[in-house]
C-alpha cells in the first residue's frame, strides 16, 4: 500500500515526539519517523522516556537508530523492543562528517556492507521475528557510486543481514567536500535506480526519498509506470515514498490532506488548522514537565519546546510572521501558566479565514505549484529505466574509441558539476581557515522525501 512516511528534518530532535504528535493530528496513515537516536545514547541515558516513548496513537511509527557495532546495536534494539516500535530502521544515508567520523556510521556504512548486514541480524536477533527491520541509504558514496555496487550493497544486506525493507535517498553522498546541506542538492537526483533496484530484487521493499514535496507529489511517484521497461515496473511498483524536511518547514500543506489523496480515506482527521492546535494543546498541557523538573524549576519539556513544531503551521500564509513574532514575546515576557495560555495570548494575530480554512486539495496544490521544482523533479525520471552497466558500457565504448552514448555524456557532466562544487566548497573553507561545522542530517524525515 502507499505510504507517506513521515521523517521530517534533516537535523536531530526536528522529529521529536511533540513533531510527531502534531504529525498524527494531521494524518491518521502516515508513517512516522523518530530522529536518528544513537545506540549508545539508549544504552547510557538516564532517561530513555525522552528519547523512547511515544503516545500509542503515534503507530505505526519507525525508530530509526544510528550505530555501527553490531553487539551495541543489540543492545539498543532490546530495549527498544519494549516500546512497540512498528519498525526498526538502521541509518545509512547520514552525510554528516560529525557522523561519519563518529564511530563510521551513517553514509560512511555503505562502505562496508558485510558490516552493515551483521547490524541488521543483530538489530533483528533483538527484537525478535515479530518487528520488521529496514536500511536508509544512498544510492553511493564519493567514487563508489556505480549502480552495480549500490546492487551489490542491497544484495550482500538483504541475503546476509536479512533485512527487506529499504528507503533509498535517490542522491549520492560526497562526504570528502560537501557539506550536509550541499549534499541534499549538488548530486544529482538518480531516482531511477530506486525502479531498477525494485526490477532486480523484486522480492523486496524499496521506498523513495529525495524531492518529492508534497502528497500530490507523492501519489505522481507511486503512480509512475515503468511497464515498459520491465512487465513488475506499474504504477505502484514503488512500496512507499519518504517526505522529509518539507513536511517540517510546511506540515499543514504537506500533510493535511494525505490521508485522502495519499490513503484513499473517506476525510481527513483535521478540519481547520484551529482544531489541530486545540488538540495540540491538550497533548502540550500535559507532557509538560513529564522528561524531568529541575530544583531551579525547569521544566522538560518546557513550552519553548513543545511550541517550536506548530511555528510552520502558517507556512507562507498571511499572519503567519506577526504570529511568530509575538508567541517570541509571549515567551520572553514569560508567566505563562500553560501552553493553552500561549495560544490564546498569540492566535489573534492569525485572521478567522485562515484559522478555520479546510486543508487545501492535492489537486488545488497542484494547481498553485505549477510546474515548479515538484515537476522538475518528476522530469528527471527517464522514459527509460536506467539498466544496470550504463556507467561501465561508457567506460568500455571510450576506451575502444567509440564515442559514448548521450546518457554517458549527461552523467560524465553531472559528474564533472558535483567535483567542482566540492572543490569550490573546500576551496572556500580553506580560505576561510575555519573548519566547517555543519548540523546533522539524520533525524530528519517522514514516510511517503
């Protein structure tokens, strides 16, 4: 079946469980993510309620773990297997050089395999049979980037570390001079190799993350039909599709209307964006505090907190500044007695036909997105699926002499515009003398990027 997941930021603690919570008011079927929580972090924390615990409407929802020692990581799934999680995800895709030299894991894993299919048994031997397990990756890392080597990783951790379920951000990553922002936008989407992966190993799950912004975005995604490369390759091919930081910067018009035009549900669960923050604020009111309270009166969470996940609610809307701007006061003013009393000092500044509008039809959305970067998107999917060997039939066609295809022609190019803008970024941090220091990209995403 389709599925929206919901992994919203590229930044740790953007998909906290208050996120969440504000996720599930606005779609009833949408997988959600957690952010990326360190195995370590589970094993040692002296509270693992702030990093573990979710409110049971939040299912089906996915914990996503960061780690690259497989008895760590049985450790970590054990516990985690007391809370209820839906699904257990192991972090591949991460370009952080804060992670990757961390213990080598996040994008750096995809280096090794054998490596991470001993994670995935060991995640998996402790949980027990009963919990799915599934990777996030890339389709490579710097030069090992070939489409025969991201087979080769599927391959070596579904039939060794046993694991079915793959989300595939459609880019590379370049962990030698990019950053983590760069690496969401310099390599060139490669969606494609998600098909030709399901074509392969038809047997298993691969969902698509990278550039997809929207519900209507994700049903165009789900529907593409590749047929007439490969009779398994319809509409649907795909088992599900991952939004990632749009759904954070813009939840009401990512998410309001997915279980509808995503889902096939008879309604949607939110009516105006009023009654999403009346239910919000009774969750708020009572979590407040619930982590920890300090002998000074800090609470955790606080309300600072627990607000930041609605401030998009109003995305691009007209208030929307004038409202952030004055719950910014409300809290530096402080004596709020709790979070309903924040809303109700702020709201005004939102007018009554924004507050209590519908949420907007995919069909509407797609009508005011135009032919934006959504459809630039879709354009880069080829007519043709692209087959196995490309990259290595260009290399054989230049060294016989022969001039290579068009399509080796427009990747070589591609190829040629990443290097350069690695080298222009190090070259930058060079002159700069400082060395750069970037916010994680794990942590973030929902299920349908």
């Amino acid at each position: 079946h389709p599925s929206l997941l919901p992994f919203a930021s590229r930044r740790m603690e953007w998909t906290d469980v208050h996120y969440r919570q504000l996720a599930r008011l606005l779609s009833k079927h949408t997988w959600l993510w957690t952010e990326m929580v360190v195995d370590k972090t589970i094993i040692h924390t002296p509270l693992l309620d702030k990093h573990l615990w979710f409110p049971p409407e939040q299912h089906p929802i996915v914990l996503q773990l960061g780690g690259s020692d497989p008895a760590l990581l049985l450790q970590a799934a054990k516990v985690a297997a007391t809370y209820g999680y839906d699904e257990i995800n192991l972090n591949c895709g991460c370009p952080s050089d804060r992670v990757a030299g961390a213990g080598c894991f996040g994008a750096a894993l995809m280096l090794q395999p054998e490596l991470v299919a001993d994670c995935m048994a060991a995640i998996q031997q402790g949980l027990g049979p009963s919990t799915p397990v599934s990777v996030k990756c890339r389709l490579g890392v710097d030069d090992d980037d070939s489409y025969e080597q991201l087979a080769h990783f599927v391959k070596v951790v579904s039939t060794r570390g046993g694991a079915r379920r793959f989300v595939i951000h459609a880019r590379k990553c370049l962990l030698r001079g990019l950053s983590p922002a760069q690496n969401r936008s310099v390599p060139p989407l490669r969606p494609d190799w998600v098909w030709a992966l399901k074509r392969d190993f038809p047997h298993l799950s691969f969902q698509l993350n990278g550039g997809v912004l929207s519900s209507y975005a994700v049903n165009a995604a789900i529907n593409i039909d590749g047929s007439s490369q490969h009779a398994a390759l319809g509409p649907g091919a795909i088992d599900g599709v991952m939004v990632g930081r749009a759904g954070y910067n813009d939840p009401w018009g990512v998410l309001s209307d997915a279980d509808v035009s995503v889902f096939g549900a008879a309604s949607n669960p939110a009516v105006s964006r009023q009654q999403v923050i009346a239910d919000y604020c009774k969750y708020a009111d009572a979590i407040i505090g619930r982590w920890q309270v300090k002998d000074d009166g800090h609470q955790d969470p606080n309300i600072r907190v627990l607000v930041r996940p609605i401030l998009n609610l109003f995305h691009g809307d007209r208030g929307g500044k004038k409202w952030k701007h004055a719950v910014d006061a409300a809290l530096k003013a402080g004596g709020l007695t709790s979070f309903t009393d924040l809303m109700d000092k702020t709201l005004g500044q939102i007018p009554d036909e924004i507050l209590h509008a519908p949420p907007r039809s995919s069909h509407e959305a797609a009508l005011i997105l135009g032919h934006g970067a959504l459809h630039q998107c879709f354009d880069a999917l080829p007519p043709a699926l692209a087959q196995p060997g490309d990259r290595a039939r260009g290399e054989n066609e230049r060294r016989r002499g022969s001039s290579p295809s068009r399509k080796a022609q427009k990747r070589e190019q591609q190829q040629h515009q990443v290097d350069a803008a690695a080298a222009a970024a190090e070259q930058q941090r060079r002159q700069q003398g400082l060395q750069q220091v970037s916010g994680c990209g794990c942590g973030d995403e929902l299920a349908a990027e």
